[in-house]
C-alpha cells in the first residue's frame, strides 16, 4: 500500500491534496458496499422467518439504501477526479517533465533518443497516470470489501466466516508472485517500447537513405529486430503472468467451494436457514470478486510504476549548478584557462586536454583542424552544453559555472552546419530567436540574409511552410534562414560550425554574404574546413588531439611551417589539380 500511495503522489503532483480526498471517499464508498452485504444478510434472514416482522424489515431495507445511496456519493467523488483533475495531473506532469528536459545539460539530453523521449512524454505520462489514478481506487475496493465482509461473516455466522478467513490467503503467494514477474517483465516491455519507438522515428526519418540503399521494407533490419523483440517480451511477460493468476484464481474458487460445503452442512443439520446460506454465499463470492481481479490489477499498477520510474529519471535529473544566479554578461570577449573535458566519464582519453585561448571581444577567432579534434567541443562549451572536469571557461571574465545557461543564450546566436528548421512558416521560424519582434524586423533580418528574394518567389511567402525539419527548402535556404534568425537575435557572440561545408557555390556565396551581416561587429568564433574562409581572421587557431597546437594570423602561420601551412598547401594543392584536370 505504501508502494501505491508513493507511486500515486509522484503522479498527482501539485494536485495530491485533492487526490487524497478522492482516495478518502473511496475508501468511505467501499465500507458502505461491504456494509451493505451485511445488512442484506440481515434483511435475507429476516424475510426467510416463518413470522416477518414487517418494522424490522424495512428498518434493514432502509439501511440497504441508505448504504448504498452513501456508496454512490462517494463513487461520484472518484469520478468527478478522475475526470476533472486527472487530465490536469497529465498536463501538469508533462509540464514538469518539460522544464526538466529544458535545464537538463545538453550532454544528458543527447543521450536520449528521440523515439525513447516521445515514448516518456506521451505513453508513459499517460499510463502513469491513468492507470496508477484507476488503479488506485480498485486497490482500495480490493482491500476493504474483503476485510470488512470477512468481519460481517464472522459476526453472522463465525463458522463460515472461519473458512474464508483460512483458505482465502492461500492465493496470496500466487499473488506476490504475479507481483514479482509482472515488475520485472513489465519493465522490460516498457524498455523494449522505448527502443522499439526509436527505431521508429529512425526509420521514418531516414527513410530516402533506406529506400536507396535497399533496406526499406521487410529488409530494414533494425527496425524488424525491435519489432520482433517486443513481440517476443511482452509474449514472455503475458505468459510469466497467465499461470500464477489462474491458480491464484482458482485458489479463491475453491475457497467460496469450501464455505458453502460448511454452509450445506449446516442446512442438513437444521443449524442454518437455507435463505441464509444463500445470503452468506452472495457475500462471499463478493468477497472473492475484488480479490479476483487483483492479478490484473497488479499487472496495470507495474506497468503505471514502470512508467513512473522512466519519468523519476528524468525529474530527479539534475541541471547544472549555477554559483551566482543574478550573473549577468556585460562583455564578450571568450577565454578558456586549461580546459580538460570528456564526453563520457568511462571515455581513457580526453576530448580536450589543457586548451587555452583567449579571443578578445569584437574578433574573429577561427578553429582548424582535423575532423574530431576538439574543435566543435570548443563551440559547445561556449554555451555551457556542459562543465569542463577542469579548468574554466568565461565570458567577460565571468566563469561560465557561476551564469545560469538562460543568460549565456541570451548572448549567443548559434549557426550549426546541419540546419534544423521547425514544421511551421518561415516567418515564425526566423522569428524564433525574438518572439516579440515585427514583421518588419522580421523582413529586415530576412533582407540581410539573403532570404527575402527567394521568400517573394514562393507563392505563399513569408507564410510558407518549409516542412519537417525544412524538408521543402534546399540546404543553402535552410542556412539563410538559420542565419536570418540569428541576426534577429543581435546576440553578441556568434559561433559559426562551417555554415558553409555541404554547400554548392551560388548557395555558399548567399550564405557568405549572410554570413558577413551576421558578424558584423560581433565577437565570432568559426569553425572552418575550408580554410581559404578564415584567411582574414583575427587569430587561428589548430587543434588537433583535443590541443591547441598552434595559434596566430594566416601569413604568420603559414610562414611557421607547421601544421597550418601543411594543412594550407593541402588544399590548395587539391584545388590546382582540379583546375589542370579540367584543363586538360
């Protein structure tokens, strides 16, 4: 019982005063039923006598109603909660878990699928919380109906009521046994839902790459393994469960067998009316019928706690402490003090080991390096995606481990590589970054990065919608618009993760274009590929092992001869025979 109520509070939340008035007026509602068996046994036997006493009858019929007029209050009670306030626990509970995820560190949330995360939003949230709600006032009709009618058969007749009250608990092994398998399977099957949920999304949204490589269909093996695996759980969970509940049933059966064996006996021996056998027997098979349904009780119940322990996960979460929540930014220049960070705790070796570097404010500081040097680690670290293991990283000489992450946003506009736009117009998605801003501050952006002239081209405008995840769009106008809501922004930092990379040379020119508006007296910190782009930046530096190995202007790298140069003649040795091929 304790196991339920803890289970129950956690869901009901801000609303467990009214949960708990609900709770009481079940708990009211399954007296009054149990009472009012006892009262029919008493109405039975008096009706069953050669001589009626018509006064004592109606006093028993009236407390026959009066029970069961008491029983329907308190089960209007039940209702009126569970379909008045429980769909507000759901809001409420999903609400909570928004905020949770919210100010979750980016590095956890990565972790999360977001089939799995869909999975704990929607179905999860809702098991929880209508089946525990459900649950909750059935467990309490299970363990008082029977108490109190074993009590009534006692008082009428101690015989029969001494049979039940000895063979009944025998089922109950049965039960903490179904109680047992259906927790571990049920968590199972719950796990299995998650993963099953996330191949799902995977697949759909990878489904042109499917379709080309042939592994769409019955081919597409990851996503037939979790289908087949969650077949094959909640198959093993549903026959852990089968056995233990018929014997558990059967073990009830046999115990309302043995009361009315007793009770014949005791008719054949003229030491019990026949009507009053019949009553005792009616209350006993609704003693048994509560106890009955326990096995699928218990199955709904852990299949609610499972679910309640996935969302436990997520609101015991912890975000990232913050030293000085009144922080504010007021200068922008970057700098990182010996910074030391892995991704994983297990991880041997460091994504970054020991980086220092300072770019002062309103300066252009470039990134180079090989693919997974450190490099966009950098630019996620700016914006608090996480705590370094050592070392600092600061923002106007304040450390980011003092500023609450909402104010580190509130500095950085952010232009990634990989685009993603929401299912909504263009308009709102450029509007993202200031809610509050006019469609002419909307236009303005847009004009600046390049989006206005291919928007007047759409039929719909500003009021396009550019489709899930900007599908409509082609990637250079995807990047314009991301650009464009950057610029809205006017934050005073940007971080640029080569914007530029997957573009063909009419988009890479647009974009550039955009790009220049974007930075524009900004503090910019860009990662490059291409270095022919970062030539005129104020300090490059290359990272390579998670190191900064090197650092200075373009000529002067260049003239070191170090890696920089190595990584430049590269390049531009690539591009020369590109041109003699054509050529030729």
């Amino acid at each position: 019982m304790k196991r339920l109520v803890r289970l129950m509070m956690l869901a009901a939340g801000s609303r467990g005063r009214q949960f708990f008035a609900a709770l009481r007026a079940s708990v009211v509602g399954s007296v009054a039923q149990a009472a009012a068996y006892g009262v029919l046994i008493g109405l039975i036997n008096e009706l069953a006598q050669p001589e009626v006493d018509r006064t004592a009858a109606w006093s028993w019929f009236a407390a026959f109603g009066a029970l069961y007029a008491v029983e329907a209050v308190c089960r209007l009670s039940e209702l009126r909660f569970h379909y008045e306030e429980w769909a507000r626990v759901m809001s409420d509970l999903r609400l909570g878990l928004g905020e949770k995820l919210r100010a979750m560190p980016l590095r956890d949330l990565e972790q999360r699928a977001a089939g799995d995360l869909g999975a704990l939003v929607g179905g999860n949230v809702a098991t929880a919380s209508m089946g525990a709600s459900q649950v909750a006032f059935l467990f309490v009709q299970a363990a008082v109906v029977p108490v109190v009618l074993v009590g009534v058969l006692l008082v009428v007749d101690w015989r029969i009521g001494l049979v039940l009250l000895v063979t009944l608990p025998a089922a109950v092994p049965f039960v903490r046994r179904i109680q047992r398998r259906s927790g571990e399977g049920l968590r199972l099957v719950n796990t299995t839902d998650a993963e099953t949920a996330s191949r799902i999304v995977e697949y759909v949204q990878g489904l042109p790459v499917l379709r080309a490589t042939g592994q769409a269909g019955p081919s597409s093996k990851r996503l037939e393994h979790a289908l087949k695996r969650q077949t094959h759980v909640m198959s093993d969970t549903q026959k852990s469960l089968t056995l233990p509940s018929i014997v558990a049933t059967t073990a009830m059966q046999v115990a309302i067998v043995a009361a009315v064996a007793v009770g014949a006996s005791l008719v054949l021996k003229a030491d019990m009316s026949a009507p009053l056998l019949v009553a005792l027997t009616v209350a006993a098979v609704k003693l048994a019928e509560p106890l009955a349904n326990v096995a699928s009780m218990i199955a709904v119940f852990d299949l609610a706690d499972a679910s309640l322990e996935r969302i436990a996960e997520v609101m015991d979460s912890e975000p990232l402490p913050v030293g000085d929540p009144e922080a504010r930014l007021d200068r922008f220049d970057i700098e990182f003090r010996d910074v030391t960070f892995h991704y994983h705790a297990a991880a041997a070796e460091p994504v970054l080991n020991d980086a220092s570097f300072r770019s002062p404010a309103r300066s252009l500081t470039a990134l180079v390096g090989p693919s997974g040097s450190g490099k966009t680690t950098i630019s996620r670290l700016i914006t608090r995606y996480a705590d370094p293991e050592s070392g600092a990283v600061l923002i106007g000489g304040r450390n980011l481990r003092d500023v609450d992450p909402k104010e580190i946003y509130r500095s950085v506009a952010v232009v990634f590589q990989d685009v993603y736009l929401f299912d909504d117009t263009i308009r709102a998605n450029i509007a993202m970054a200031r809610p509050d801003a006019s469609d002419a501050e909307v236009e303005a952006a847009a004009r600046a990065a390049n989006v206005h002239g291919f928007v007047t081209r759409l039929p719909h405008g500003y009021e396009t919608r550019v489709g899930e995840i900007g599908g409509a769009l082609s990637g250079g106008e995807r990047q314009r618009i991301s650009i464009a809501r950057a610029i809205l922004k006017d934050a005073p930092i940007v971080l640029l993760d080569e914007p530029t990379a997957a573009l063909d040379s009419e988009s890479e020119v647009a974009v550039q274009e955009a790009i220049d508006a974007l930075v524009a007296d900004k503090t910019v910190l860009v990662i490059a590929h291409r270095l022919s782009t970062v030539v005129r930046a104020d300090q490059i530096l290359v990272v390579d092992d998670g190191r900064i190995v090197e650092r200075g202007g373009h000529d002067e790298l260049l003239q070191s001869g170090g890696r920089y140069a190595d990584m430049w003649k590269a390049q531009t040795g690539v591009r020369r025979w590109k041109v003699n091929s054509a050529s030729a």
